[in-house]
C-alpha cells in the first residue's frame, strides 16, 4: 500500500462519524453525504475541517475532513484540536459571571477597580461594557497592526495588552452609546478574573468550566510554547502552496481557546441544562444587551444574539491566525452545530450555516443582502501641488510609531518604518483610503495642517500630531 493510499483509507476512516443524521424538526434522515459535499474542497492534499451536531443534547454527527499536519499526513478526526477564535469570548464571559455568581464583583463595577493601569476616561465604564463591546476601547490589536506590528507578526502577553491600553488617551466613543468589536474588553476580562479570584484565568477556567462540563480536550493557549497533543496546525494558502500560520502569542480571554467539536457541543448544552452557573446565569449570558438609550443590542455577554432564517441563533464566530471557527446554537430546536477549520479559506461560518439549514426544517428562505458601495474617489484627483501641503512628519504616543507623508509619484503615500509604504486615494479634500484604513488630515483654525487622524472599525479616531 503507497503511502498516498495509506492516508485516502485513514482519511476515510476519519470520514466516517456517524452514518446518519437526525433533522430537528421532523426526525427525517440526513444523509451524511449531504454533509460531506459541504466540505468537499478539503482533501488528503490540504487542511480543513471538523464538524459536529447535536440535537435533544444527544450528538448525532461528527465529521473531519483535510489533514491536521501536512507535513507529517496526519489527517483531522472529530476529535482534533483547533483554535476556536473568538467564539472563546463566551468562556471568558462566564468566568466572570461566576464570580458575580460567587459575590465577589459586579458586572456594573467600574473596570478601573480591578484595571488600575485603564486611564480615567472621565465616565463609567464597567464590566459589562467590556463584556458586550460598548466599552468604546480601542482594539489593542488594531492600535498595534496600525503601528506596524499586527497580531501574528510577534509575540504578545497580557503585559503587553495593559501596556497598549494604558497609552489610549480616548476612547472610540462614551462607554454604552454605541458598539464596537474589541478583543481589548475580553483581554481585560480574564485578567480580572484572575485577579479577583486568585488563580490564573487558565486554572480558574479549567476548575469551574471545562472539568465540571466534561471538557477533556480543552484547554487556554496562554503558552503558545507548550506541546498541545492533537493539535492542527493552522495554514493560509498563498500562490505558491500552504503556509503554516499559528498564532505565537500569550494572549487569551478574547481568543486563544483551544477546543474541540465535541466539547463545544457540550458546552452548548450548559445552556439548556446547566452544571456550570445555574438557570438565571446562563439567562443573563444570552440575552441581548441594549445601549443606555435603551436600543436593543445584538449581543450579549460574549455571544451574538440573532435571527438566523426565522430561527433564533444564539453563535459565535472566530478568526486567529489560519484557524477558523463557528457555534451556532438554536434554543428552539434545541440543536447545535460546531465547526472548527485549520485554514484561513476554511469560511467556518458558511460552513455551520450549510450544515444548520440540512437539520433545520421550515427556514425562511436566505434574505440577499446588497453590498455596501465604497466611497467613491475624489474626482479630479489633486494634483501633486496640492498633495504636497500634506507632506510631513505624524507622530502618536498612543501607538508609539510615527508616518512620513510624502507625494510620490504624483500620489500621497504613508511611509512607516523600516520599510512599509502605503499608498493613499483621496476621497475628498482632507480625507483619503488606504490598506490602514480611513487617514483624516486636521487642520487648525487658522487653516494649517496639524494633524493626522486614522479611523478603522475597531479604532475610531486615533491622533497624530505633525511634527
């Protein structure tokens, strides 16, 4: 037997998971087939995906496709570790409510009680900003990708998170008036659990989560040194092959959760019959939040409360480095589906979509959404003439980096070193777009240009002074 025919047979075998599933609805078949053309791009050449479903709290499938390893041909099995992402923020939302649970914080409790190093921002920000992304922090990951060294690129630590946040002089908005995704929120999160109860977030996690709930292939990446047996390894495709594409950073609480299919549909089920928190607990966890005006959110505390074809659908994704990651949970068909992928073309999200509409009879059919139109370019464009008032030199303490703005080649670009070129297209007189996302120019009162300003979803107006 060729070593090629070797893993086709193992591949198989992996394949195999249960030979049929339940529909939740109507008790019909679901032919595993069906599932299987879901994830048919994943083969013995490539990375991929698992996939688990359960119903009534019973799993009725599990399924693994691609290989866990390329360069060893060891392919993924149900029972395969990934990263999960940001579909971790609900576990570290749960730590958190159990100390709540225990009396030892509230989730209206002001972050700067536990977070000395957060800088007085002049209005209350709690807990529970943080935990539903209406903290208005800047994403430290963002603050760091804009300063050239972007997550995946270094090593990162908690320290460095405390360090990042400490330097923002503003926030994105006044905390509870709008929403905004920010990993800065979780990271701080776990460091408060672990502060407040005395243990590190990992130990505590483990004692109060994954061993009640049975969770044997679970565990927090805050070492990323540390051998994980099972593990896959994550990859990216680029022209010329894969390339591998972990994460190398000790941060977690917003990710960083390293997981299984089988055990994220246990976890599922804590919310339907719960051994961890109790019923009122879980009920806090997923409802939706609102802002203090009183709009309703679609979020709750770690978890996207949304419709999903007619159905409620209580999910979360995730994205670190090349692991892709989705749980859907709908409470009223009691039904659950997880999937985990090593590749960053994994679409982990379509994928528990595809595979929740083959168990979930009566959808409403898919709602086309209309792509948002880009700012169109400033027409004419300046000229070099024009360009050159911005020329110079920006400089942010927040970000600890500085841009040189120069015209080049009849067009303004950002240069960043050691050696990083961005190029810029006007949209209006002061205004333009790049890869760093939307660069505002300020001026004065007296008309002079003062000021740099870059805004992207997860950091808002973030300064430079010209030099």
């Amino acid at each position: 037997m060729t070593i090629r025919i070797a893993i086709a047979a193992c591949s198989a075998l992996v394949l195999s998971g249960a030979a049929i599933g339940v529909n939740a609805q109507a008790g019909a078949a679901v032919p595993v087939p069906a599932v299987d053309k879901i994830f048919a791009k994943w083969t013995p050449a490539t990375p991929g995906c698992a996939v688990g479903v359960a119903i009534g709290g019973k799993t009725v499938l599990t399924r693994a496709y691609g290989m866990a390893d390329l360069e060893h041909d060891i392919p993924n099995t149900p029972d395969t570790v990934f990263e999960s992402g940001s579909v971790a923020k609900q576990f570290t939302a749960m730590a958190v409510l159990l100390l709540v649970q225990d009396g030892k914080l509230s989730l209206d409790d002001e972050a700067r009680k536990y977070l000395p190093e957060l800088p007085d921002y002049g209005g209350s920000l709690t807990i529970r900003h943080m935990l539903n992304h209406t903290s208005g922090l800047r994403d430290w990951g963002s603050v760091a990708g804009i300063a050239g060294a972007p997550r995946t690129t270094r090593e990162y630590t908690h320290a460095h998170v405390l360090d990042i946040v400490s330097r923002q002089k503003a926030l994105n908005f006044p905390p509870g008036s709008e929403w905004s995704y920010s990993n800065t929120g979780f990271n701080l999160a776990a460091i408060i659990v672990s502060r407040v109860s005395g243990m590190s977030f990992a130990q505590f996690s483990q004692t109060r989560i994954f061993t009640p709930l049975g969770m044997t292939h679970t565990a927090w990446r805050d070492d990323h040194t540390r051998i994980v047996k099972r593990r896959a390894i994550a990859y990216a495709s680029q022209s010329d092959g894969y390339h591998i594409e972990m994460p190398f950073e000790n941060v977690h609480g917003n990710g960083g959760l390293l997981t299984t299919v089988g055990d994220l549909l246990k976890w599922n089920e804590n919310f339907v019959t719960p051994v961890v928190g109790d019923r009122a607990l879980v009920t806090t966890q997923m409802t939706a939040g609102r802002f203090n005006d009183g709009r309703p959110l679609e979020y709750g505390l770690g978890l996207f409360v949304h419709d999903y074809r007619g159905q409620r659908n209580i999910n979360h994704s995730g994205s670190t480095a090349g692991y892709r990651a989705h749980l859907n949970r709908f409470p009223e068909r009691h039904t659950s589906v997880a999937v985990l992928c090593n590749v960053a073309t994994g679409d982990a999200t379509r994928s528990a979509n595809l595979v929740s509409d083959l168990y979930l009879a009566g959808l409403k059919p898919v709602t086309p959404t209309t792509p948002a139109t880009p700012v169109a370019a400033m027409t004419p464009p300046p000229t070099a003439a024009e360009l050159a008032q911005f020329s110079g030199t920006y400089r942010s303490d927040e970000a600890e980096v500085s841009f040189a703005a120069a015209v080049v080649d009849g067009g303004l670009v950002l240069k960043r070193r050691p050696d990083t070129t961005i190029a810029l297209i006007a949209i209006s007189r002061d205004t333009f777009r790049g890869s760093i996302g939307t660069v505002t120019f300020r001026r004065d009162a007296a008309g002079r240009i003062n000021e740099l300003s870059i805004k992207q979803d997860r950091v808002w107006d973030l300064r430079f002074l010209r030099r």
